[in-house]
C-alpha cells in the first residue's frame, strides 16, 4: 500500500501481552523472596545507617532494602539467577518493569511509545525469553501489523503495572524445574501474598505523568492501590490490588522503505543507470548520467530509496490492573490459594505523514564509497504532466488487549519431609480494535504537482525537500484524496495448564531432596483478518471537492525538532494534521470505499469493519515431566551444593488457515496491481508437526570462604518458533507490482531452537549490601528458524502489465512509453479489459502468470555460538548513604552479516548481538532516596530478510527521588530519559537511514501513603 505508514506506528499496534498480576508463586522459583521484602539477614542490617530498630531488630528499608534482598537472592541460589525486589509493599523500584529489568547485567530492553516494553538477554532478543507469572506460562496476543501472526510471544511489560509486583528474578542458566522457552533467560514475576505477610498492611498512590513532546505537555492521571490483611489467627488472608493509568505522549520522526541491494553492474527497474542508453535516460533526459555523483563501482552494493517521509503520532494509552487473591490456612502443612487477575491495556495511536514516493526515472544522486555505497542524496525529477504526488496520510491504530487468568493452587508440606502441590489455571488473551473501522487505518490524500524532490541523508534527521509546480503549492486548498486501506485484526491466545509437583526432604548429609513433577499445557491460538482496500493513488475527488476543514497545516519543522538536520531551511515547511473519520465518512458517501471496495467485504452493509477472510488457528499441546535432586556437602573446609535435573517436553501441533479464494487482478496503478478475492469461495489448509526433547541441567556452586561463591552451570533449552512461522496457508503480498510479487508460508512441524548452555561465575560478597561478581556464558545454538526462497505461480492470477496489450501500447507509443501513458491507451483500445466496476485494467487468460517470490520457514542446518562476559558491582559507600552500581556485559556471535553480499547470496547471523551497561549512583538516607541512571546498548543487527536491519547505539539517562515524611507519607518525582536522547536505524549503509526519531523526557511526581 503506497499511504505513508510510519515504522513507529508499525511499533504501536497495541502490542501487547499479557501477563496479568496475580496467581500463586512456585516453590521453585521464588525460594527466597520474602512476602514482606526485608533482608532475609537482618544480623547484617546493624552497619546500615538507613536501618531502623523495631523490637530490638534492625529493619532495612527503602533502596538499600531492595538491593540487599536482590543481592541475598542471587547469593543463595543454586545456579545463575538475578533479581530486583520491590522496596515495599506497592513500591517497585521503577515505575515501569522493563526499566528496571534494563539495570540487570545482560538485561536491555527495547521501547515503544517512549516505555519500556521488551526485553534481550545476553543478545537473545525478547521471542528467546521467557516470561512467567508467579511460575506460570502466560497467554501472549498482539496484533503486531494486524495482518499476519504475531512474529513473538514475547510479553509486552507495558501492559503490566509494577505496583502490584513484589520481585522479578532472571534465570540466565537452565533448570528442570522451570518451563521451556527461554533460551535467553526464563524472568519470573513475582506477586505478594497475603499469608506471606501476616496482619494488614496497603498502600495508595496518585502521581501526575508528563510527557515533553511536539504536541505539548499534558498531565496525566495514575492511581494505585493495594491492601492485604489476614484473619483467624493467620489462617486466612485476602489481597486486592488495583492500577488505572492514562498517558498522552507523542512520537516524531523520519521514516523510509528501500529497494533491495542492487550490484553496480545492474541496470534494471529501481538501480541507477549504467550508460547513456538506458531507456531512463533516453526516455527523460539525455543528460541524466552526468547527475550521479560518484556512482558504485560494477562490484559495489548499494540500496535505493522507494519512499519517504515524516509520521507525527499522538499516542492515548489507558491501563487498568486488577487482582485479587484469597489463601487460607486451616492447618500449617496445607495453603490453598484462588485468584482472579485482570489487565486491559488500550491504545490509541494517530498519526500524520507526509512523504515521497519516488518512480527511479529522472533521478541524480551522490554515493559514498564502495564497497557498500550509502546515498549521500538521492533526488527525482518529474514533468509537469506527470501530476507527482506528495504523499499525505491520516492513519489510526486503535486497539484493545484485554487479559484474565483464574487459578487455583493447592500446596502441601508434610512433617516428613514429603511434599505436594497442584497448581491450575485458565487465562485468555484478546486484541481487537476499538474504532468501527479496524485495528489499523490508513486513508490517502496529496497534492498532485511535484516539480522536484529529494532526500538528503547525511543529517541525523534525513532532510526531505520539494518543489512544486504553479497551481500545485503544500496548501490544504489543493489536496485531493487517494487510495486507502481498513485493516481488521483479532487474535485470542488461551493457556490451560495443570501442574503436579511433589518432593522430598532427606535428613541426610549428602542428598538434600529430590523434586519431580508434571505439567500438562494446552495453548490455542486465534488470529484473523480482514482488509478493505481501494488503490487509488492517482486520486479520486477533486481538490474543489475537498472540504478544506479536513486538513490542518502544521509547522513541521518546529515539531520535528530535536535532532540536528530538523530545522534545515530546505526541509519540507509543513505537514497537515487529517480529520480521518470526517475524510472516510466524505469517501464513504461519495465513492462508497467500504460498502464498494476494489478489494475487500465489510461485515456489515456501509461499514468499514473488514470481513475476517483469513482465519488461522494453532493448537499447541505439551506434556513434561522431570525430576531433580540437590545434594550438599563439604570437600574439606568447602562447602559444595550440586544440583542435577532432567526435563522431558513433547510437543503436539495442529494448525489450519481459511483463506480467501484470489481470483483476479485489477492493475489500479503504475506500479500497483491489486488482488481481487471471491466473495463466497474459500480455501482451507490443514499442517500438524511434533517434537520432543530430553532436556539436562546440572548446577555446581562452591563456598570456598563464607563471602565468596564460584558457580558453574550446564544445561539444555529451547525455544519454541514464533506463532508467525508456524502458520499454515500461502499468504500473498498485496498489491503486487508490475514486475512480480513475494508471498510466504509458514510451517507447524518446525523445531524448537535448541541451546547447550556453560555458565561460570565468580562472586564476591565483601559487604551487607556489596558485591563484585565476573560471569562467562557459551550458548552452541542450533535449529535456527530461515526461510527458503522460490519462485511459483498462484491461482492462475495473471500479470496485466506483461501482458500482449502492453506490448501493443508499446509498438504505437514507443518502447519508452510510461506505464501512465500505456495504461490510458490500453483504457481506450481495450475496453472490454477493463473492470466494469472500478475502470481498472483486469488480467486476461493471455496475460503472463504472475511471479511470487516465496519465502518459506524452515530450521536451517546453521549454527551459532554466542559467548560472552559479564561484570557487576554493587558498593554502599560506608555510612554515607551513597552507593553505587555498575555492569557491563560482552555478548560475541560467530555469526556476522556481510553488508557487501546480495540477498541472492544465502546469510545467517543471530540478531540483537551488543554490549551494554549500566550505572546507577544511589543516595538513601534520612527518609531522601535518591537515584541517577545511565543505560547504554550497543548498535545492533535487528533483523534482516532481503536486506540488514540495525540499531544504533543508544544511552538513556534516568532519574527519580522521594522523601518519606514519617507516618506513612512520601513524596516522589521521576523522570525518563532527561537528556532527550534520539533513537535511529539504518540497512546497510549508515545513511540507508530507515527510521529517526527525537527523544522525549517523561515527568511524573507524585505522592504514596503506606499503612
């Protein structure tokens, strides 16, 4: 589709997941995170000047709380485990998870909409991580770009308030006990329990949130509350919680689509020209060769813009959080627990574009040098009879993601030693649209007149320019609308899971117990679509028929500031902000573009809710058992603990598409043809797969001296393919252009990725609330997710614009006729081609077939090895109040991407392989708590396909303090990336530039009463 769609909106599709708060917290994993978060050594408490004497015992509050007991956390456990604990009730140290996930060694994370939002582990990017809650495997939906599975089941932290959560632990090596998925890390969320914390205790906050953006400062709202109370002598105990927050944010940025990588030898649609007979040439202007600057040498790579654009988004986001637990006690041997956890998380997000397309016929521009050429511009010119577009879209994504999860835990510890637990529960996970006219929109408009344009990247921020032709001036009295596009998503993902755990307790000194278990988990997912679309980008109504009201200029340099290249005085001076529902509501009336789409049915008569024409679903059942058994002893004067585990996993699949029959091509435009589907015939796909594994974990620990521990690790896991890929049915792109088209296939008998993981640590504990630690990771990784690449037909569609009537139009007009000019000499000698509802040119029976280029999931035979250090220190400064942390983690890949090699050349390269740091200098004394942060990832490899995808290094400051005023009170104030940082991506060159975006600071403050 040729409307302007920013990357950023691609990222705002209410992504989302859900991992709501509550349910009953697994012996396994939360084995030492106390209910109440106090240090689980209060002897060591007596030399923090922060700590406090409470019946003759020294109680540590506030930060310093908080590090020690994630601090004892990573002491006692037997294997690789990190951890943050909240510094009380309601009161987690960030106020948004992945934020505080980030200040973990190894942890970074990536942002939408200026949050946190996922996570990468040692370079496994967030579908390599597994997120469970309170030991549970969670439902995940999103609608990523609404028509196509969800590329990860990776959790969204956004949706997730951090009221209501009491500790995160990551477990960076592998464990029997623990559920498969995460490759990269297995992170628990771990919520408070009433009976963990005896008597009755709550805590209520309101804050104010400001986000410094183009579109102004708006507070908003957030509310927090949550309250806990036992009864009858402690032997029963209810907790509620609940968290309502409103945001207004706005993201600004450039964003652009290339061509794949051409060779300089090549001369054909898209490359620059070789020589003066190149029918570009030739066909406009004799001259042009003289206009490439530096031209790539027959050998060198390079990529060629296909659009341009700036996108100013303003983002509305609610968020509503609610659990409620109820455990009772009758006897101490028996815990039964029943929860209830809600989340809903919606987003609104709208945006403005404006932009170029570019046609690659008149075009001059500049190169770097080879070997990978980047443009330093690339720039087109246009006849005044060609009636070039600026593009000017009004687009909205609005969704919902609604969660729940109802559970029940039954927990068991006999005096003997033997105990049992069952744990059940039911959770579902929904997203929709909220508006009647789907999860994503985008309508059309421009102004039709363009004399010149150009893109110049050697800026920070791209500097795209134009001229236009008299009569054509960027004003909203000559706009006109064009194509557009409703696209419907809905995806459901419902987990039911059963889980048996027993064990053992030895009175023995060398076995210390022995646990088993089994897990059933039955997790079926939903994903439809639907798309109305009308490809009608040479425009439709008049600018006279246009109410001017519709559009609103806007200055757009001064809300694209903030990055050097912004305020350049040849950058396109406005932008409009588009009355979308009033310009789809004139549309509909007067051209009918839902009730009477080229492509596309709407549910209902004059809606424009798309029909769900494809509708996929997977049916994913696993069964697992293991068994595990930790012994302690000593060799000598050294203490040992040694862990050995052993999981099995067996995995069923089933999938099955209903698609769409495509019956037709319509050619709608020069470089457009759309794909017409049967309104009753459909088409039904049926693929199944399995697997199963042996999965070994084994842990060592050893105290050589009471405050150091030196660890050591080996372990197998997976991680299962992304729904995305597992997908049956043939998937088309639409619309296919006048040389050909891709289409995809996905595949259910794919493997898991499969790691062989070493892990070797070494810590030192030289204080209550200090530590220096240096860890080494090797991950051997194989099964690796690729895609083959072929060439078919499909349905017999056929390509108009290949076809004997061209070649006709190209015998009377020249050989170097437009596809303008051929397709209105095919409309008037060929009238019985043409579609009688739209005008457009159809396919015929002679035409040639069209090419798809098919891309279809497989597990490749590559492997890679990912190895790497990680360092840490955390330093309380005495009696000061002052402290410090600092990490820094190496993350090496023997996998690379070569950006000097075509995609025709098969590449394999693991993504999101980068160091990063983090430091945070804390002071917390007297009732002032106060922190600075600074995270800094590395650039890079984010994703390729044809071509490389990358991120640029990037470093976010942070900051926040509160006072405690006594009586329960305190005050606070934070605030999110106070220098303004810019994000940015680029392909294979530097200046392949393909989004960059302003940094905003976010505000909040705040005040919290605890009782």
């Amino acid at each position: 589709m040729r409307a302007l769609r920013s990357n950023a909106l691609g990222k705002l599709m209410l992504g989302a997941s859900v991992l709501a708060i509550g349910s009953v917290a697994q012996p396994a994993l939360a084995q030492s995170t106390q209910g109440n978060n106090q240090s689980s050594d209060s002897s060591k408490a007596a030399s923090d000047s922060t700590a406090t004497p409470v019946d003759d015992v020294i109680v540590v509050s506030g930060i310093r709380a908080s590090l020690r007991e994630s601090m004892n956390i990573k002491r006692d456990a037997v294997g690789v485990v990190d951890a943050i604990s909240a510094e009380d009730i309601g009161k987690f140290p960030d106020t948004n998870l992945a934020e505080s996930l980030q200040r973990i060694t190894g942890v970074s994370i990536d942002r939408s909409s200026g949050e946190g939002s996922k996570v990468t582990v040692r370079g496994f990017g967030p579908e390599f991580n597994l997120v469970l809650l309170n030991g549970r495997q969670m439902p995940a939906s999103s609608l990523g770009d609404c028509c196509s599975a969800p590329a990860s089941r990776s959790f969204d932290f956004a949706n997730l308030a951090s009221e209501g959560v009491a500790a995160v632990e990551v477990y960076k090596s592998g464990r029997a006990s623990l559920p498969t998925g995460g490759i990269g890390s297995v992170i628990n969320i771990i919520t408070p329990r009433p009976l963990d914390n005896e008597g009755m205790h709550g805590s209520l906050s309101a804050k104010l949130t400001v986000d410094h953006t183009f579109s102004g400062t708006k507070p908003t709202p957030e509310f927090s509350g949550i309250f806990s109370d036992t009864f009858a002598d402690g032997k029963v105990g209810i907790l509620v919680d609940g968290n309502y927050s409103k945001r207004k944010a706005s993201l600004a940025g450039f964003s652009a689509g290339w061509r794949e990588g051409y060779l300089g030898s090549e001369n054909n649609w898209g490359s620059l020209p070789v020589d003066a007979n190149d029918w570009r040439v030739l066909y406009v202007n004799p001259n042009l060769l003289n206009q490439i600057d530096n031209r790539p040498g027959p050998n060198d790579i390079y990529q060629v813009t296909q659009n341009a654009g700036y996108d100013f988004t303003n983002i509305s986001r609610e968020r509503i959080n609610g659990q409620a637990v109820l455990q009772l006690r009758p006897v101490d041997s028996l815990t039964a627990t029943f929860d209830y956890t809600f989340s809903q998380y919606t987003l609104d997000a709208r945006t403005n574009s404006i932009g170029v397309w570019f046609n690659h016929v008149n075009t001059s521009s500049s190169w770097t040098d080879g070997p990978v050429a980047g443009p330093n511009f690339y720039a087109e010119h246009f006849g005044a009879g060609e009636n070039k577009d600026l593009a000017i879209t009004g687009a909205v994504a609005a969704n919902r993601n609604i969660n729940r999860s109802l559970g029940g835990n039954l927990k068991w510890q006999g005096d003997s030693g033997l105990r049992f637990e069952l744990d059940a529960h039911h959770s579902t996970a929904e997203s929709k649209p909220t508006t009647p006219y789907g999860s994503n929109i985008a309508v059309g408009s421009a102004i039709y007149g363009i004399e010149d344009q150009k893109v110049d990247f050697t800026h920070a921020m791209p500097v795209i320019s134009v001229s236009m032709y008299p009569g054509s001036e960027i004003n909203v009295g000559n706009i006109r609308p064009a194509g557009n596009a409703f696209r419907n998503g809905y995806m459901r993902d419902r987990i039911d899971e059963v889980t048996f755990r027993g064990g053992y307790d030895f009175d023995s000194d060398f076995i210390e117990s022995l646990d088993f278990g089994a897990t059933y988990t039955d997790n079926s997912v939903r994903s439809a679509y639907g798309v109305i679309q009308n490809d009608t980008w040479g425009g439709t109504l008049s600018a006279a028929n246009t109410p001017d009201n519709l559009f609103t200029m806007t200055n757009l340099p001064k809300d694209l500031s903030g990055m050097e290249g912004s305020n350049d005085p040849s950058i396109i001076p406005n932008y409009f902000q588009v009355d979308t529902v009033g310009l789809i509501n004139l549309l509909e009336n007067q051209l009918g573009i839902c009730s009477s789409p080229i492509t596309g049915t709407a549910e209902a008569a004059g809606s424009c809710l798309a029909k769900y024409t494809t509708d996929r679903h997977i049916d994913e059942k696993t069964t697992a058992f293991y068994a595990q058994s930790t012994h302690k002893f000593d060799v000598g004067t050294v203490g040992v603990n040694l862990r050995l585990g052993l999981r099995y996993e067996k995995t069923d699949i089933d999938a099955t598409t209903i698609q769409p029959l495509p019956i037709a091509t319509l050619w709608t435009g020069d470089n457009e043809i759309s794909i017409r589907y049967s309104p009753t015939e459909t088409r039904s796909e049926f693929l199944s797969g399995k697997y199963d594994y042996w999965l070994p974990a084994i842990d060592l620990d050893i105290k050589p001296t009471s405050d150091v521990v030196l660890r050591a690790s080996y372990s197998h896991t997976i991680t299962r393919p992304d729904y995305g890929s597992m997908q049956s049915g043939l998937e088309l792109a639409s619309p296919i252009r006048v040389d050909g088209s891709t289409a995809g296939v996905g595949n259910p008998n794919l493997l898991p990725y499969l790691s062989k993981n070493l892990d070797l640590s070494a810590e030192w504990y030289y204080g209550p609330s200090s530590y220096l630690s240096i860890g080494f990771f090797n991950k051997n990784v194989s099964n690796f997710i690729t895609s083959i690449n072929y060439n078919q037909s499909a349905y017999g569609l056929t390509n108009p614009a290949q076809g004997p009537r061209v070649a006709a139009a190209r015998a009377v007009l020249g050989q170097n006729a437009s596809y303008t000019d051929i397709r209105a000499w095919i409309s008037q000698n060929y009238p019985n081609a043409l579609d009688p509802t739209t005008g457009a040119i159809m396919g015929q029976p002679d035409d040639p077939l069209v090419n798809f280029l098919t891309s279809e999931k497989i597990n490749s035979d590559q492997t890679a090895r990912l190895w790497g250090w990680e360092f840490a220190v955390q330093h309380s400064f005495w009696d000061t109040g002052f402290g410090a942390l600092l990490n820094y983690t190496i993350v090496k890949s023997d996998t690379s991407y070569d950006n000097a090699l075509r995609y025709t050349i098969p590449q394999f390269a693991v993504t999101g392989v980068s160091n990063s740091a983090n430091a945070v200098l804390f002071y917390d004394k007297n009732g002032l708590q106060a922190r600075i942060a600074y995270n800094w990832r590395d650039g890079f490899l984010s994703g390729y396909g044809s071509d490389p995808f990358y991120i640029q290094p990037y470093g976010q400051w942070d900051a926040s303090a509160s006072y405690d005023f006594g009586n329960g009170v305190s005050v606070f104030v934070d605030g999110i990336n106070i220098t303004n940082a810019d994000r940015r991506g680029h392909m294979r060159s530097d200046q392949n530039v393909y989004f960059a975006q302003p940094g905003y600071a976010r505000y909040s403050a705040g005040v919290r009463f605890k009782f």
